[in-house]
C-alpha cells in the first residue's frame, strides 16, 4: 500500500472537509512568536480552497489537559490564517458543540473555520480507545472527508490523527506528502557523504535514531547538553554540565559501533562553560578534556560547543550532500552561548544538496538565529515524528493512510 494522497478523494468542490493541521506554534501573551507552522500548512488549505471544498482547520496547541484554557485558544492562529490566505476566517469558540456546528453550517464553497483545540476535550488524547473513538465521531458529524497533514502528530495515536481517518474518506495533504518525500531521501540511497548533526539536551531522546542511522551515515556530529554523556563516556570530567550517567554505557557502544563501521564521529574539542545557567553568567572556552580547569570549577557547566569546534562542524556540513540536523548544539536562546548553532545553520545554507532541519528546538533556533527557510532545503514541522520515522519506528497517523 502507498500513502493516500489529495487525489484520490476525488472532485471535493461543496464538500466539507476537515484538515487536520499541526499549528501549534509558541504564543507569548495572546502573540504568536514563530509562525512557521501555521505558514506549513498554505499549500493544502490553499488547494482545498481553489476546488471549493468548505474547510474546516483542527489543531492542538499546547497541553491544556483536557479542559478548556483561554491560554491555548486557537483564536490567535485563526486570525493568523486569515492574514496568510488573505481571506476571512471564521473561529468556532468549541471543538464539536453548537458554535463549531453553526460555523460549519454557515461555510460556503472555499470558505475556512478553525475550530478550538482539540485538547479542550479530553477524548482527543485518551488512552481508551472507546473514549477516543466516541469524540472521533463527534468530530466526523463535522465533515465529509479528512485530510491529515499535520506532520508533527502523525507518532501518535489520536482521536483527530488515527480515529477519524477510519471513520471518514481519508488522505494526506501536501505537507505530509513534502515531509515523506524528504525523510525518503535521508534513508534510502541518500547523496554521499551523509553526516548527522545531533544536539539537544538529552542522549536518551536520540538514542534511536543513533542506532538506526549508523549503518546509513557517514559522519555523525555531536553537540549539546548530549556532549557532556559523550565525553563523561570517554574518561572526560565535565564538572555540573548535563550528564545522563545510566547512559554511558550505551554511548560508548555507540562510540565502538562507529568506530567498528568506520563511521566517523565529531565530538567537540572545546566548548563554552559558564558559572551558572545564565544569560549574563561569566564564560570561559576551554579544551573539551579539561573542563574542570576553568574559574569555575567543578562547578562550571557546558553551554555551548566551543569556536573551533563550531569551525569543524562546519566544515564538515559544508563538505557534505546530504545533512540531517536536530538539536541545538547549545543553549542559543542566549546569545552568549548561541554561536554554535549559528555556525552550523549557516553551513547548513551552504550545503551542494539536500539539507534537512530536523523540526522542534532547530527550527525555533534558526528563525530566532535570523535565517529564513527557504535558504535550507527543508524545515521539518515535525521534531518528534521525524526522528521516529528515522529510527524505523511505524507512525500510527501513517499507516492509518495507507503508508507501510
């Protein structure tokens, strides 16, 4: 079976068609600070309009538990969406009660609402099975076919992503088609040389996709909080920087794997440590196996990668065809400690062939870093799903469409 795609649900002029999208972007105070999902999602919205479907938009955003929260009200995405189509948007104030059902029954042909979140009601992220599947059938009185193309839910099994596709005509959008396209690429016959640039704070979030992409890559670049359980791993003191100790033992299998395959891997050889966790805390560079040697001591922690270890990676990136990057190589929100990640989302604009943001921290890092989209090759929506699919893992929100 192959994914089901816009076409196969043929002429949908007059109906009424549920876009599961995933526009759950940061807000701070009612004001959305990075629109990139909500852009994401264009390309389909606009091509249900121009067949005239009637179109109804449903999202997440946030963890409201289960109950209504005007914090994470879509009401600010919907007027966002207006502004992009250039064209009204309509806001039902509920998910399945009588404003979503007015406003849908109020929709012309090519005409748009956005209902409310969808974790307003607990039913949309229940373990039950029954308790989904009956808000999954609120959901389909709504409308005559669904499109999934929210990327970023499609790892999980819930009512709007799993529940619906089996209860109405179902298909992908153009997003999740664009995203498929891309993790193909990365994991079958990718350009050569492959390198895999990995940061965020955690190992064990990575841990999968390390073991499924050392067969595949060519070289796989380590940064971040995760630097510190790789150095720890080689006999390093990495004085108070984030240290996962029950892994140690898996990333040194790692380190022989590579080492066995004859995958190289780019491990810092410096890196910025600060007194404390702190936007203005005092700093040092210092060698990668002398980070206890600093002012600070064994109290010193590890925020970024150092200068020349961000001129290696760079290098590295550049030289490469093919790179996938997910995780910040530190912590970039602060601009004192921001530089490696700005210097590898600059080479990764300079790449000769496919480069790949691997959604999440990265994509929030290079919009704030001041770099646009299309100067990479793809910006994925999806952190979560994207490093599941490349861990091998089976996506429920896929299969569901036909992919296996």
């Amino acid at each position: 079976m192959t994914l089901r795609t816009l076409d196969s649900l043929g002429p949908l002029e007059g109906k009424r068609v549920i876009v599961r999208c995933d526009l759950n972007v940061p807000l701070r105070d009612g004001v959305i600070t990075d629109d990139g999902r909500v852009r994401a999602s264009l390309p389909t919205l606009n091509a249900l309009i121009n067949a005239g479907a009637r179109v109804i938009v449903c999202s997440h955003l946030g963890r409201p538990d289960g109950a209504p929260d005007p914090q994470y009200s879509l009401e600010p995405v919907a007027q966002r969406l207006s502004e992009l189509l250039g064209k009204p948007v309509a806001f039902a104030r509920d998910t399945v009660g009588e404003s979503a059902k007015d406003a849908v029954a109020s929709l012309e042909d090519g005409g748009v609402v956005v209902i409310e979140n969808l974790r307003f009601n607990a039913g949309e992220t229940a373990k039950d099975d029954a308790e989904r599947a009956a808000f999954a059938g609120q959901l389909a009185e709504l409308g005559d076919v669904l499109v999934s193309d929210g990327f970023g839910v499609v790892h999980r099994k819930q009512a709007s992503v799993y529940d619906l596709a089996q209860l109405l005509p179902s298909a992908a959008g153009l997003l999740i088609a664009a995203e498929l396209d891309v993790l193909d690429r990365l994991t079958e016959n990718p350009e050569r040389p492959y390198a895999v640039v990995l940061g965020g704070s955690k190992v064990s979030d990575k841990l999968g996709v390390i073991s499924h992409l050392l067969p595949r890559v060519d070289r796989i670049l380590v940064g971040g909080g995760m630097l510190f359980t790789f150095l720890k791993a080689q006999g390093h003191e990495v004085a108070s920087s984030l240290l996962e100790e029950d892994q140690l033992d898996t990333v040194r299998g790692y380190i022989a794997e590579a080492a066995e395959r004859g995958v190289e891997l780019v491990l810092p050889t410096d890196v910025v440590v600060a007194e404390k966790f702190s936007a203005d805390a005092a700093h040092e560079v210092v060698a990668a196996d002398a980070i206890e040697s600093t002012a600070f001591g064994a109290s010193g922690i590890g925020l970024d990668i150092g200068p020349e270890t961000a001129a290696r990676f760079a290098d590295v990136v550049r030289g490469s065809k093919t790179v996938f990057w997910n995780g910040p190589m530190g912590v970039f929100e602060f601009p004192a400690f921001a530089a490696g990640t700005k210097a590898v989302a600059q080479a990764l604009t300079e790449v000769d062939g496919l480069s790949v943001v691997g959604g999440g921290d990265s994509a929030a890092a290079v919009r704030q870093l001041g770099f646009a989209d299309d100067q990479f090759g793809h910006i994925s929506t999806g952190g979560g799903a994207s490093l599941e699919f490349l861990e091998g893992k089976k996506l429920p929100g896929l299969e569901v469409l036909g992919w296996v």
